[in-house]
C-alpha cells in the first residue's frame, strides 16, 4: 500500500491538452469532484496549444477548484512530452495521467491508489465510452475493459519513480494532429515492466471517453497502425498479444489468408476457398449495425479497411524492420 501519511499531496494528476477547451473543462469538473481529500492531490495541465484559450480556462476554473491547479504551457510534440513535463512537475509519490477528452468517475483517484500494493509501478483504470453519448458505424472512442497491452494514458496511474527510471514519453509523429499517431504511451509502460515493476488493472477506476463522429475516412484509415510495427520490433514479447504472432489481430490474419488465396486463384481456382475464413469472420463479428440478414452486408466496408491498414502495416514494417501484418 501506498504511504498514506506522505507529505501532500499523494497523487498528481497530468492532463495534456492541444485546443479541445470545452472537453478540457468537463475532464477538469470531474476532477474537482472527487471524493479523494482535495490536500491530497493535484491537477497540472500542460497545454500545447497556440493560442490561450485553455490557459484562461484553467485560470477560471482554478479560484473555485478544491485541490491545487496548475497549468503549464510548451510547443506542440504532441502528448508524450506535455506528459514528461507534468509529470516533473507533480509532487506526488503516484501520477496519473487522464486525457482531455475524459471525465473521471468521482471515486476515480481514490479507488486508482488503493489498488496499488508491494512492488505495483502501474494500475490501469477501466475506460468506457461516454454513456450519455450517441453511438454511431463511425463512432470513435476509446474502451478499455481490462487489461490493456498498450497501457493507453487516457487513464492509468504510475509510481512516479518507475516513470523517472523508464526516461519518460516521446514527441510524437504528428505533434499538431487531432488523433496523434501514439505508441509512446506503450513504450513507456513496456519500459517499466522490463524495470522489474508490477502491473494491476483496475475495473472500479473508471473514467469516461468522448464519443466522436470519425467520418468514414478516419474509420476507414487507422494511421496508428504505423507504430505497432515499431512497438514489436523494440518489445518482441508483445507478440504474444498479436494474431499467431505476426498479426495485428485475426482480422487482419484471415485477410492476408485470402489475399494468398485469390492472388493463388489466377492459376488455381480452387484457392479462393482461403478467403471463406474472412468472409465469414467479418460477417460473424458482434456489431450494433447491419445485424441479422444484414450482416454479409459488413464486408464490403471491412475489406476497405482490412486492405488499408495491411498497407499501414506494411508501410510500418519496412520502416521499422520488424514484421507485423
């Protein structure tokens, strides 16, 4: 357990932030409502936007917040480094990291710090949809149910010791993109783990995710898909979360099944039976649109998808020498 009688405050909270000032203001409510003692954590939002409309949000905001807040301000590398500088800034024996466009559960700090114990260096919470959102075919958002390989920070606490040993995150590809590229967030967790340090997911941490309307091209296109490739090449043990291996997931295995399959179809035509397990995984799949006799319906679309992201894939793989379809 942690030291609950540590100097104040116990637990700081980093929120990286470029432009989106009305979702940073709801992330920022729900902090202020937690039913942690408000002496014992803190808010730093580091902002990276160019101009200062978060900045005044934060100074608004702040008078009336119950716990300290500060706002610190950088050029935009995206959220990796925005991370680095909140987290050299916290005074707590734990940082946890919320995205801007999340809101905490009220019980969110509390229930993340009780969950760790001897040798824990990361508690990952549980993140949902927002609830009170409509979902649509080309919704975004972010669910993590349990336990995540990626450690995404939308919501997940470290020891800050382990971050200072793991040398902290990294600019991102596209530092000024709405949806960042990612990976850093993996590759700082993956360092802690190869520390020595201990991993717990908590389901009763739970904070809340932003539903956004992608458009059909953001569904379609799926640019986080170039780091994988870099993550499996620098961690090869998260292989063991791949499809066999050397896949993203079994989607795209069973694509690259059939790709072999039709490509073997031009001189025997019997090989186009390879592109019935596809077929039948994209039409089986659970989905909240085009069920019933509908659902054959879906593969069109996926097959779109499928055959862009085995091309970000590739792209990444030869970028970064390390194979992952």
């Amino acid at each position: 357990m942690l030291n609950a009688s540590a100097p104040e405050p116990r637990v700081s909270v980093v929120v990286p932030v470029f432009r989106r000032k009305d979702l940073l203001r709801k992330a920022l409510l729900s902090l202020f409502k937690q039913d942690l003692p408000a002496r014992e954590y803190e808010v730093i939002v580091v902002d990276s936007s160019p101009d200062t409309e978060n900045v005044n949000l934060v100074r608004e905001l702040a008078p009336a917040a119950p716990c300290r807040v500060v706002c610190l301000t950088k050029k935009a590398e995206g959220p990796g480094p925005s991370r680095n500088l909140g987290f050299h800034h916290a005074r707590g024996e734990v940082v946890a990291f919320m995205d801007s466009d999340c809101e905490a559960s009220p019980d969110w700090l509390r229930l993340g710090l009780e969950a760790f114990g001897p040798g824990i260096g990361i508690v990952q919470g549980k993140t949902i949809p927002d609830p009170s959102a409509r979902r649509g075919i080309f919704s975004y958002y972010l669910a993590v149910e349990r336990e995540s390989y990626f450690y995404q920070t939308a919501n997940i606490f470290y020891i800050r010791a382990a971050l200072e040993q793991s040398g902290g995150f990294q600019a991102d590809l596209r530092p000024t993109a709405e949806r960042p590229v990612g990976g850093e967030d993996t590759e700082v967790a993956w360092t802690v783990i190869r520390l020595g340090w201990k991993t717990r997911f908590c389901s009763a941490a739970v904070v809340y995710h932003a539903v956004f309307k992608a458009g059909p091209w953001k569904w379609l296109f799926i640019q986080q898909l170039f780091c994988i490739p870099r993550l499996t090449g620098r961690f090869p043990e998260l292989r063991r979360f791949m499809a066999y291996g050397y896949f993203f997931d079994r989607g795209q295995a069973y694509f690259v099944l059939g790709l072999l399959g039709a490509l073997a179809a031009l001189y025997f035509p019997a090989a186009l039976i390879l592109c019935l397990p596809y077929a039948v995984f994209r039409a089986s799949e659970p989905t909240q649109s085009l069920a019933g006799v509908l659902r054959p319906l879906r593969i069109a679309p996926y097959l779109l998808r499928d055959i862009l992201s085995f091309l970000i894939l590739s792209a990444g793989s030869v970028r970064y020498r390390s194979l992952l379809l």
